[in-house]
C-alpha cells in the first residue's frame, strides 16, 4: 500500500519535468497590459474586444500565460497551482449569459512553481483554490478563444506599495524568454463611484480629470519615465481621482516594470467610457 503515494507523486514529478522541457528558451515574448472594463466586455462585440483580438493575433502564441488581475488581492503573494483551474464569475447584477461563460483552459504547475522560485523578494504561496476571475477570463477569452493555452494568475498583495510591485516584476523577466505571455490586467484610470451612466453609450467621453490623468499617465508611459507612475499618489487631484483605489492600476505597473531598454510601446483601445474609466492597453514587445 505504501508504494501508492509514491508512485503517484513520482508520475507528478515526471509530468513536471516534462512540461519543463517544453518551457525551453525562445524569442522573447511581448508584454500586455489589457484595460478589461465591464465584465460585459466577454461576450459583447465592440472596439474593444476587436482590439484584444488584434493583440492576439498580433503577438506569438505563448506556451502559457501569467496574468496579474485587478480582482484577485492577497495579504501575500499567491500564483494558482492547479492543473484545471474554474472560471470565476466574481460581480453581481449581470444577464446569466455572462455567467453561463465558461473559460476552461489548463492550468500550469509547472509554471506557478518556476514562477514561485523566480521571485527572491518575498515567498511565493502555491493556491489551489482561487482559479481565474473576470480580470483574466473575460479578456484572454478573447486573445485564445479555444482556451487552449494554458493560464496561471498571480494575485496582488495589498499590504505593499506601487514601488514594491514593480520591484517583484522584474523578478518575471526570465518567463519572456521561455515562451511566457505576462499580462496586467485592470484600468489605468478607474473610479466607478462617478461613473456616468447616462454616457455609458457616449463615445469617448471622459471627465476633465480622468483626460488630465489619462493625458499625464501616457506621456510618462511613452516617455519611459516609470517613476511618477510608481509615485502616483504625489501626482495631484486628477490621478487621486483616477485611482481612488490601487489594484486596477498596479497591473499596469507590473507591465512597465519589464519593458528593456530598446523595446517600443504601442497603446491601443485608448479611450475613456462614461466618464471615469479609460480602456487604455498596452503592448510592449521589440523595436
């Protein structure tokens, strides 16, 4: 009876190394930062699902994805270690079209373990409860419609600041070079408490503060100047009002924080709705 678990964990491990063997170098994968907006966006047909399939086809299909959401915070860092992880239908008031949605794309253990040794700037935490919420499904879903690459999340920790987080990014750049697509996934500018309902339909409409920050924030993007991005909380009322919360806008600083040197940005999906919510996305990826 005792040979059971052995043989068990043995068949594991050689699962493992093969998955690792897999993961052997290649051309350094693009980074994305994708403005995910309402969770409606996963199964409506609108600009900006059309420019997450234009990503998609734009960008070498990875051997797995990493993606940090707005919707999954932790007192810690955590990636998910399942090998099937559940599509998570985390928001309320919603038709059920959008809960009938199922994402079943695979897991990796195999890359939440080498993601868990790449990080030296805190331990990592394997879960094997959470699985992927709206921030990741609802715009993935539209990258690999037949969910067939395999998708791990890593969870933001809300005890630490921006500065913090762009530090433990960096720590991923050696997933690019092993077929790994890392994507943020949240909004630059999000604050639903004065969303204007009544311009939901508007095109393009932002408050004056949410163009200023919007404004602001992509000069400092393209400009390379990561710095008042990481400080974003000295930036003036505008970016306060921006983000009156963190975690839609640390994603976005996880994706700066792995661009080299000599790599260009393209920013698309870049508008405002209702108000106060930009879609603005980013790709990072060789000159």
């Amino acid at each position: 009876m005792a040979l059971l678990p052995i043989s068990a964990a043995a068949m594991k491990l050689n699962a493992l190394d093969t998955m690792a063997k897999s993961f052997v170098n290649t051309e350094k994968m693009p980074v994305l930062f994708l403005g995910h907006g309402s969770p409606m966006n996963a199964i409506e047909e609108n600009e900006f699902v059309t420019g997450f399939r234009n990503i998609g086809k734009d960008v070498p299909k990875p051997k797995a994805i990493l993606v940090i959401s707005a919707h999954w915070e932790t007192k810690g860092t955590f990636v998910t270690a399942m090998e099937n992880p559940k599509t998570i239908h985390d928001f309320g008031g919603f038709p059920k079209a959008l809960f009938d949605v199922q994402y079943p794309a695979p897991g990796s253990p195999w890359l939440a373990n080498e993601t868990k040794g790449l990080i030296k700037k805190t331990n990592v935490g394997l879960d094997e409860q959470w699985g992927l919420d709206h921030g990741a499904w609802s715009v993935v879903k539209h990258l690999y419609p037949n969910a067939d690459v395999p998708v791990i999340q890593m969870s933001i920790d809300y005890t630490q600041n921006a500065q913090y987080h762009y530090d433990l990014a960096k720590e991923l750049a050696a997933l690019r070079d092993k077929g790994v697509l890392i994507i943020g996934s949240g909004n630059m500018v999000h604050n639903l408490g004065v969303l204007a309902w009544d311009k939901l339909n508007t095109d393009n409409f932002g408050y004056d503060w949410a163009i200023e920050a919007s404004t602001k924030m992509k000069q400092f993007i393209l400009s390379g100047d990561h710095k008042p991005l990481i400080n974003f909380q000295s930036q003036g009322k505008a970016f306060d009002m921006a983000i009156p919360s963190p975690e839609h806008y640390l994603p976005m600083i996880y994706t700066l924080a792995l661009k080299d040197e000599k790599e260009k940005i393209t920013l698309f999906n870049d508008k405002a709705v209702a108000g106060s919510l930009t879609m603005t996305s980013i790709k990072i990826d060789k000159a």
